[in-house]
C-alpha cells in the first residue's frame, strides 16, 4: 500500500525561503554539482572578521575535515553584537519559567550586557582562549548567557545537562579538564527542586576546579567553599558590560558536548567556530523556514545539542526571538506547551516524539483550550516519529494548517541533515524525507557496497563533509576515527539503519549498534552495564532496550546476583541496583526493569549473545534463532519466562 503524502500548505508555500518541491530539487543538485560554490554562498550568512581562503578540506581516511579555512569570526558577535544596529530593543530570548506565567524578555542590548560581564567575570578568574568551562545550570538565561561569554572570550564551554549524576559530571569535568563551573544553587523543574551545587559539590571533590561561580534560582542557601565559591550576581555586577571580542580561527574549537555511543565512557564531541555556525544558522532558516519577527520555540534543553542549535546558535545567530522553557510538557497540566505558544506568540514549535506520546495520552481537550493560530511549523527531533504521532501533531496540535517537520541529526552532525522543507517537500508521517542541501547520505549493506537506487534498506553512512560535522572526540581522535570513518571506509557512518523508499524517502529505523533512544536521550547500554557491576550485588550484567509507550525505548536489564546480594529478596536486590544506575548515570537511565537471572546466553567462547537478549525484551519469543550453540542453551528458558511475568 502506498503511503499517503501530505502536500506542502501553500499559504507557507507561498512565502517560504525554499517554495516548492523543484526548487528544493534544483538548489539539491546544484549543491551536488558544486559542493564548495554552494557552501561558500551560504557561509555569507555570517559576519566574517576575516574572510576565509578555502571552503573545505577533507580527508575521512584520517578523519579530519576542516572548514572556511583562513576565516576570522565570533560565535557570540554574530549571536549578540551583529544585531545592535537594527534590533537592540527587539527580544533575542524569551525565558519561560517553572511557574505558569513567568515570563521574562531580554532584548538584543539586554544579551549584550550580560554576556559582557560575565565574560569579564570569565576573563577576571583567569579564563583564557582555548580553556574549557563546565556549565551544569538549569534551564535559567544565564546557560544562554554563560555559553555566549566563553565564546566571546575563545573560551570551550562543555555543557553537561543538569540531570546528569555527580559522578557523570565529574568524569565530563576530568576529560575536559574544567577549572571553572557554572551552576546554580537550585534548579527548578516540574515543581521539583534539583540540587545542583550539592551534585557539584560532590563532583568537584579530586578534580582540577579552581572557581565555581553560584547562581541563585531558589531562595535556598547552600554552602559555599570560601577560595573556590562565588556568587554570579556579586560577581558580574562588579564586571562592566563590555568585553572585547576574540576573534577565533574558522576551526578553533567552539564547544565540547558530551554523548554515548556503543562502547566505553561518552565521548567529548568538539564543535568548531565557523562551520558549526554557519551550519546551525543555515538549517534554523530553512528548515523551520524562519523568517524575521518569527518566535522560535525549542522545548529541548541545552544540555544536548538541540538546545545548542536550536535555541541557542542557529537562531541567535539570524537574529531570531528564541524561548527558553524551562518547564515540562505536563506542568502543571497537558496544556502547558500550547499556553506557552499562545504566551509567547510561537511561529515555530519543536520538540521531541516522547514529549508528544505522552500528551497524546491526555487527548485532544488539553490542546483545544489553547488557540496555537501563532503557529506555522512543528519540528520533532530525536527519535523516530510514529506516523499515529505525526498525524496527531499535524491534525490536532497544526490543525492541519502547520508544517510537520521530522528532523534527523544526531549530535556529531552539529545541525540537521534530512528533514523535510515547509514550503516544498510533500510529507509521509514517519519519514524524515530528503537530504537538506548540500547533504549527501548514502545507504549501504553490511559488506560496504553502497545501494544505489531506491527501496532499498541498508546503514546510513554520508559522503562528503558539511560544516557543521564535529572534528573530533576531545583528547581521543582515533577513536573518533574508529568509530565512524572505518566501518565503511571513504564514509562517515551514523550507527544507524535506513529504509530508502520506492518514491525516495528516507525512513529513518534506528541505532544499529548498542546505542539506545530513551526519550529521545542518547545512552549506550555499555553505560548502564558498567553503572549496575560497579554495585556488588551484581555479578554480570546484559542491558538491552525494551518497547516503550511514552519513552520509545526503554531500559531492561539482565542481571546476575552478586556474592553480597545472597539472602536479600529480589524486590531489595533491584531496587537498589535501579538506585544505583541513578547515582552513577542520572534519572534519565533509570532501569524499566531489572530481571535477575541466574545465567545469560553466551557462546561457547564466553561472548554474550545479545541479539537473543533484544528478542526476549521485545517479546518476539519466536525469533531467537538457533540457540543450539549456546553454553548452556537451558538459561534462554529461564529468561524467556522471567520476561513473560513482567511484559504481561
Ligand atoms: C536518533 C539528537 C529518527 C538517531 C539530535 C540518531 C532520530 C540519534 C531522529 C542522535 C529522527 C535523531 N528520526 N531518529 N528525526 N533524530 N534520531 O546525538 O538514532 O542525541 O543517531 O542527537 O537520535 O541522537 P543525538
């Protein structure tokens, strides 16, 4: 059965940047044609210092790719100072906060005065050009702010989300040698109180840190380290608001983010300044089609790269009006994100699929009592959309008049790299439909041959550079090497897999390799495994992902008891083994279900045998395939009926 296409809404047609599905094809094949014609036109997009000498470099064999090379710029001049001739006193960020009905505006003069002190504050405690600084801040302007001061000063900020464990904090602190935080003595989030410093405070202990500078969110005080503690607002009010720009390299780095593949600790992806921005900029216009006066909201968190491109660099940088939320969908109730768009006047909206499927459960009556006329274009991001979802989302949510735009990317792409285009592209719900522009993906089969042609099903893999692909894992470029330019030599591997339909499109179908999606977050399940036999009431440990209603994936781990776990009851045994995961991890790679087993399927050569494990998590008890090799094939049963217990 052909899948049913929804065609562009010609009012956006009518003034869209790209207006129309042969004008996308033709800009597509010329940016084909002549990748470094194309890419140079569109890096005038930013206000260059210097102008750069050549377009790009690239040579995947050795994982190395450089862009607008020669090139002077600044990430913060062209976020902040490029608009105060014809915009100062226009909002740049709308913060939304907790509480319904708090709203606070900051305009483009606004933005440059506080970016400016605490950039002094910066510079004052010693922060130079190329130092990395930690922000571990809640959803509050000052995470806007304090990434714009490093990248005014050349400073390398590395955002860690403010969910993550003391323990995640502190091994993103140690990989990039921080010797300043910025955090806050409280978040705020859902009506919860989070305890920032006091995860901080215990990150800290053994690490590098010379300075922590305090933002007060709540009126809670915390304890302060005399020597090491400072309160921001002391801090910046004793700053001017002016600090000299340093104008960077096109590839001095610009930011490190965090994020988990399939092996080993999460990696330190490094962005760079010029092409990451023109990049991020590039991709905010077109595929939100943003136009000036446009209100762009991204409920993500700047904590993953989303809240980096898309609340922060991408709209910044064209002068946009960016909102900042620093709520949740369901607080106080289902109607919070459309009263926000009707607050706020949002021409754009983007969030991710689990934020939807959770909504959906309320029904359509929270999103009717909102009128969301503001609305033009409905981003997802993060995970694959389910057609029922997307249809909701452009039925209910768009009343049929919006764009649904399902934007693939991952955070090593710096910005989005196949989504549709408001005004051109005719949608299938849940494919993510074409390459943007100068973006090249390309399918191949487990033997690297590359399927030419459509309906066709193979792993992703891009041919070819754009400006906003990360440089390099911080301190470890061969293992940034490794990971995506071996698999399939000459190519930048994604992880995952893709279906190229009979018409074209591009269906996304998720991580091939041991990454999970869990709420649209990126975990390895190598992360969790270690976090569960740190704990000694836990021998060995197989995680695998799980079907999910709300979170797409879920976290289901098999576990064999610990020495210390002897004599206690399995409800014990799990539940501190979940808390244990929190400590280590966060919240967000909380276990859905630990099942202790008394073996696990392994070859005779002593390998896990995870593809059984995947099948009994999705209960596909059917396909587990030829179990004759195993070591001691009798534990399969034993863990196929565990599971049923749980998944009736
Ligand atoms: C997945 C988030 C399907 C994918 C920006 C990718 C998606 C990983 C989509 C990157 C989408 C992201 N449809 N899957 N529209 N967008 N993904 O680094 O598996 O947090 O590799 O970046 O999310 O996650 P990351």
């Amino acid at each position: 059965m052909a899948d049913p296409i929804i065609a562009p809404k010609p009012q956006l047609a009518r003034r869209a940047h790209i207006a129309s599905l042969e004008q996308y094809q033709q800009i597509y094949a010329a940016s084909v044609r002549d990748p470094r014609g194309f890419w140079r036109e569109c890096a005038a997009r930013v206000d260059w210092f210097h102008p750069f000498e050549r377009t790009f470099r690239q040579d995947f064999a050795n994982a190395e790719v450089s862009w607008f090379l020669g090139g002077k710029l600044n990430a913060a001049h062209n976020c902040v100072d490029r608009w105060l001739h014809d915009r100062a006193e226009q909002t740049a960020l709308i913060w939304v906060g907790d509480e319904p009905g708090t709203y606070r505006h900051i305009s483009f003069h606004e933005l440059h005065e506080n970016v400016g002190r605490l950039a002094n504050v910066l510079r004052a405690h010693g922060v130079q050009k190329g130092d990395r600084v930690c922000i571990y801040l809640p959803m509050i302007p000052e995470a806007a702010y304090a990434m714009l001061a490093c990248a005014r000063i050349g400073a390398v900020h590395s955002v860690v989300f403010a969910g993550f464990s003391a323990e995640s904090l502190r091994d993103r602190i140690v990989d990039a040698d921080c010797r300043v935080v910025l955090t806050a003595n409280e978040g705020l989030r859902g009506g919860k109180v989070i305890p920032l410093k006091a995860t901080v405070d215990a990150a800290l202990e053994g690490t590098a840190v010379t300075t922590v500078l305090v933002k007060r969110r709540t009126d809670t005080a915390v304890p302060m380290r005399a020597g090491r503690d400072l309160d921001y607002d002391e801090q910046v009010q004793r700053q001017r608001a002016y600090c000299p720009i340093e104008w960077m390299d096109s590839e001095d780095p610009l930011f490190v983010l965090y994020t988990s593949g399939s092996t080993g600790r999460p990696k330190g992806q490094l962005h760079t300044t010029g092409g990451y921005l023109v990049y991020a900029s590039y991709t905010h216009e077109i595929v939100f089609d943003w136009h000036r006066g446009d209100v762009h909201f991204c409920a993500a968190d700047v904590g993953w790269i989303t809240g980096h491109s898309y609340i922060v660099y991408g709209p910044l940088c064209n002068g946009a009006t960016t909102v900042m939320f620093e709520s949740t969908p369901v607080y106080p109730d289902a109607r919070r994100y459309w009263q926000v768009v009707d607050d706020v006047q949002a021409s754009i909206f983007y969030t991710a699929p689990t934020a939807l499927r959770a909504l959906v459960r309320f029904g359509d009556e929270p999103v009717r009592t909102s009128s969301r006329a503001s609305l033009r274009v409905l981003g997802s991001v993060g995970e694959p959309i389910n057609p029922e979802i997307w249809r909701w989302y452009h039925d209910v949510v768009g009343e049929g008049r919006c764009a649904v735009v399902d934007t693939w990317w991952q955070t090593e792409t710096g910005g989005i790299l196949i989504s549709p285009l408001p005004g051109a592209t005719p949608c299938k719900p849940g494919s993510a439909t074409f390459p943007l522009p100068g973006v090249r993906p390309v399918l191949v089969d487990e033997h690297g041959r590359e399927l030419t042609g459509n309906d066709v099903t193979g792993n992703l893999c891009l041919v070819g550079s754009w400006p906003g692909q990360a440089r390099t894992i911080l301190n470890d470029h061969e293992r940034f090497r490794q990971t995506y330019f071996t698999t399939y030599p000459g190519r930048y591997f994604t992880g995952d897999g893709c279906r190229r339909d009979a018409d074209g499109y591009y269906w996304i179908t998720g991580r091939v390799d041991d990454v999970l999606n869990v709420s649209g977050h990126r975990l390895g399940t190598a992360e969790v495994e270690s976090a569960l036999v740190a704990h000694d009431y836990c021998a060995e440990a197989a995680v695998v992902g799980c079907p999910h209603d709300v979170k797409g994936t879920g976290i289901y781990c098999f576990v064999i008891r610990g020495k210390a776990a002897e004599g206690h009851d399995d409800a014990e045994v799990e539940d501190v083994l979940r808390q244990q995961v929190r400590d280590a991890i966060g919240a967000i790679a909380t276990p859905d279900r630990i099942q202790l087993v008394s073996g696990l399927p392994k070859t005779r050569s002593g390998k896990i045998m995870r593809r059984i494990l995947r099948k009994v998590a999705e209960s596909r008890y059917d396909e587990l395939g030829d179990i004759s090799t195993l070591a001691e094939p009798a534990v399969v049963e034993e863990i196929v009926a565990g599971h049923k217990t749980w998944a009736k």
